[in-house]
C-alpha cells in the first residue's frame, strides 16, 4: 500500500500524474496515453472495479438532473456514452454532445451509439475541457463523470463549463473522492491499490494506466475543497452530497 507525497512539493509549472510531479505541459498527453490504452476495456473495467456500483452512481446523477423533452446535454470526458446514453433514454426529445479530448474513447462511444441506436441523438466530438468547442451558452446542461481530476487546470475547465451553459444550465460532476469514510480506509486503500491494477493488468492488459487512476483519487480535492472551486468558477447554489461512504460525490451547481 502506498501512501501520498506531500502536494506541497509541486510548483506552479508542474501538475500531478497519480503521484507524480510532472511538467505540466506533459500531462494532457500522458493522459491521453492512459485512455488510449484503456478505451476497449474501459467500461468492462468499470464493472469489474466497483462490482458494477458505478452503475448506480452514475443513475443518480441523471436523477439529479432530472432530463426533460427539449434538453440539451454536454458531456465532458464521456467518451465512451455511460452518460450519455442514460440521459437520452430518461426523456424523448434530448439531445446530448459527447465532448472528449480521448480519439479512442469516441470511437468505442460511436460504435454503442450506433449499437443502441442513438447515434442521430448523440454527437461526438474531439476537444478539450479547458476550452471547449462550443459557443457561449449553448446548453441547458453540463455533465463531467470521472473525468475532471484527469484535467490540467481544473479551474479552467469550470470557468469554461460556466461559459457554455445557459442562464440557469445545471452542472453535474460524478468525481472519486479522497474522504472514504475514516473506518473503510484501511480496506479502500488496500482494494485500490494492491487489487485494481493486478485487475487492469490482467483484463486490460495494462497495469501503469489503473495505477495512475487510483492515484489520481488520492490527488484530488476533498469535496469541500471542490465546491469551493467550483463556487470560485462563477457557479451558484453550489452542492455535493457523498455516496458509497464517502467513495464518490455528485457536485451540483448552476449558472445564475
């Protein structure tokens, strides 16, 4: 079991990678090299590491978002369509656009849109969460699921969530937290990492990848620190609630 470096040691050119220190020109890529690998296995990965609890986690956050007729969604690092998917079949009449910086990760969400036969409902498109391809209040909503503790400049991204949506657009974000309850820890810190990337090395064939992943957990914000940030970014009735003890939160706020 591994322990955490201290987050003091990094300085303003340099971004953490799981628990390294890296130049922060080199993660957007590094990342990208994560989610290359992963993407055939992405979803079946998901299965098997939450024994298909992220399943539910991921119902509640289109719970919150209570889709109606005429909506229109973006999907921030949804590649693969989880997301997506729930939220056109929660309501006739949605649209979504799936928006992710990851070649490979569209690809597999196209092939299930089509599958599902939803691709007329569902756009895919390449870019990034920091600046996004998209003009100013396009959208009544805005999701992100374990996507945004995989960006470089956080603040940047919610700045620009706020840009995209619609006066009174909801955002959404299903993140890991770091504040497992104190009592689970020791078994949550021994799950992680001493079974997930034994897992993602004997499904996926790549061990590295779900090592940084559950690194990357431990190097976010607690959910407190979080809201904050996204209060900073200009958000209103900013709100999060834990689930699991305290594995995920579902951070809510609006554009007012």
């Amino acid at each position: 079991m591994k322990t955490m470096p201290d987050s003091n040691a990094a300085f303003a050119d340099t971004a953490s990678f799981g628990f390294q220190t890296v130049d922060r020109s080199a993660k957007q890529s590094m990342v990208r090299g994560v989610f290359d690998s992963v993407a055939d296995n992405y979803d079946v990965m998901n299965d098997v590491m939450s024994a298909g609890v992220h399943r539910l986690w991921k119902d509640s956050l289109i719970d919150s978002l209570r889709p109606r007729p005429g909506m229109r969604l973006l999907d921030v690092a949804g590649g693969t369509g989880d997301i997506a998917f729930r939220f056109l079949r929660a309501a006739p009449g949605t649209e979504v656009t799936v928006c992710d910086i990851n070649g490979e990760m569209l690809r597999v969400g196209k092939d299930r849109a089509e599958a599902k036969g939803l691709a007329r409902r569902a756009g895919f498109v390449g870019g990034n969460a920091e600046c996004l391809p998209f003009e100013d209040r396009s959208f009544d909503a805005y999701t992100i699921a374990f996507g945004i503790r995989n960006v470089t400049h956080i603040d940047r991204a919610l700045k620009d969530a706020l840009r995209v949506l619609k006066p009174g657009g909801h955002f959404l974000c299903l993140e890991f937290s770091p504040a497992v309850l104190p009592a689970l820890r020791p078994i949550y810190d021994r799950y992680s990492f001493d079974l997930i990337p034994g897992l993602g090395s004997l499904i996926a064939g790549d061990r590295d990848s779900y090592q940084y992943l559950v690194e990357s957990i431990r190097r976010f914000p607690t959910p407190e620190s979080f809201a904050a940030m996204i209060a900073e970014a200009g958000f209103g009735h900013v709100r999060y609630r834990s689930l699991s003890a305290g594995v995920v939160a579902i951070h809510s706020a609006w554009r007012i």
